[in-house]
C-alpha cells in the first residue's frame, strides 16, 4: 500500500468518526482497508486516495452510501441473544399489554432480522391481533441493508435460530435457500435510512422501548454518551432501553436506569 493510501485510510477513519460514530481502533485498520478496497474497485478508483478525495474535498454522495455501507458491521440474524429476548417477552412485554398504541424502535436494524424478531414475540406473547396496535420502527446508516429489510426475504443462515413452530408460522421458502416473511408480521414494520449521530431525533412521538443492541461499541465514549441522552429523549418515562449484554453503559454517565446486563429504564418523574 502506497504511501498516499496510508495517508487516505487515515482521512478515511477520520471521516466515519466524525460522520457516523463509527470507530475503527488501530487493531481493526487492516479490516478497514478491505471493506475500503471493495468500494474501490465497485468504483474503478485507481487506489483509496482518489476515493477519500470523492468522499471527503469532492463528495459524491453514491461513494458516500458505499462507503458507510462497508464500514458498517452487518452481521445479524433473528432470535440473537435469546436471554435478552426472554427477558423483554417475560418481563417487559407484559406491560404493554393493555395500550392502545405499542412503539418500539430498532435503532441500528440492519437487515431487519430484529424487527421482525420482535413482531414475532408480542404476536406470540400477547396474540395475532396486537400487532394491529404495534409499530415497529427500524432505522439504519446503510442504505442497502434497509433495502434488504424491506424486502423481507431471508437467508436459511439468518433464520436459523427461529424455532420451528414460528417459522412454520412466519416464514415461507421461496428457493435458493431463501425464506419470505409473512406480511401478518411485516405490516407492523416500518424501515428508514437514519444516522444515530444526528441528533436531535425527528420523532413526534415518544417510544415504549428502544432496541439499541451491538452498534454502541463501535463508538467514541463521547458519541456513546451522546446517543444514550438522544435515545432517553424519545423514550416515554417509565421506557426501556434494550442493548446487547455485551455492551456495558454502567460505567457511561447515563441517565438511564441499571436493571439487568442489556436493560435499562426510564425513570417515571
């Protein structure tokens, strides 16, 4: 790699940062240079420091979607974590039971494998017809993954933690391998394009709980700090906030509440 690359990882980095909260520590810079290089080549630049000149001195905004759509880590499939999941279908769930109106947001939902996830809990939890009450929202950066989300076909690997009673239920194969969402659960579910780092939210109203989960830690403790106050603003008192357990916010001044690893509440004033 040519010195005048180095140089345009560096901007590069510098640029996710500021743009997106998205951090690449120093051990992650050669993964960085392969997700970098592939949008190099979509885009027939003859190395990176003419892609960082299109994305940062002369933007365009096609290089701009790759870029961050590279960057950012996709990896997700329905039912992950399932001790968390438990936790908001036995503890949380129940809670909602009686409300005319049932808002959650998936702030960082990738492929929507989490959305639809949790469609499928209240369905189950509090039955079929609650999900004419309930809007899911999943937001992402990528603008391909909301895409994807939206089409709501599914990967044999991506579903194949879903038990099989609800994927007779839910799920239909469509060939290669491929599996289609019902639209009982896909109804429900509302896919956009948003950049958690661009605050103040465009929200009217508030939520009932917010799924943050395996996208803080790839954050400055500053963007972190940031976005728990953002996520705390447009959750109803009372809410939860929902991360993956193995994302500690204890030690970030937070105003949210420690419940458990992965659950944290608005306090009621």
């Amino acid at each position: 790699m040519t010195v005048q690359d180095l140089r345009a990882v560096e901007r590069i980095r510098d640029w996710l940062s500021a743009r997106c909260g998205i951090h690449y520590a120093d051990h992650k810079r050669e993964l960085l240079v392969q997700r970098l290089r592939r949008v190099q080549r979509s885009f027939a630049y003859a190395g990176l420091e003419q892609l960082a000149h299109h994305l940062i001195v002369d933007p365009v905004s096609e290089v701009e979607i790759a870029v961050i759509s590279a960057s950012s880590t996709n990896h997700t499939y329905f039912f992950r974590e399932t001790d968390i999941l438990t936790r908001f279908r036995d503890h949380i769930l129940p809670g909602l039971a009686q409300r005319d109106e049932i808002r959650i947001w998936s702030a960082a939902c990738s492929t929507g494998d989490e959305v639809f996830t949790i469609a499928m809990l209240i369905s189950e939890a509090l039955g079929e017809s609650a999900l004419k009450r309930t809007t899911i929202l999943g937001t992402d950066i990528s603008a391909p993954v909301i895409e994807r989300a939206e089409a709501g076909i599914f990967l044999e690997r991506q579903i194949a933690q879903v038990p099989q009673d609800l994927r007779r239920r839910y799920l239909s194969p469509v060939g290669l391998g491929q599996y289609a969402l019902s639209d009982t659960i896909r109804k429900c579910c509302t896919f956009r394009r948003m950049n958690l780092k661009t605050v103040p939210y465009p929200f009217k109203n508030t939520f009932q709980i917010v799924f943050c989960r395996n996208v803080l830690y790839y954050f400055e403790p500053a963007d972190q700090i940031a976005t728990l106050s953002a996520l705390h603003g447009v959750t109803e008192p009372g809410g939860w906030l929902i991360t993956s357990v193995t994302e500690s916010i204890r030690d970030l001044p937070s105003p949210w509440q420690f419940v458990v690893n992965g659950v944290h509440q608005k306090a009621n004033p």
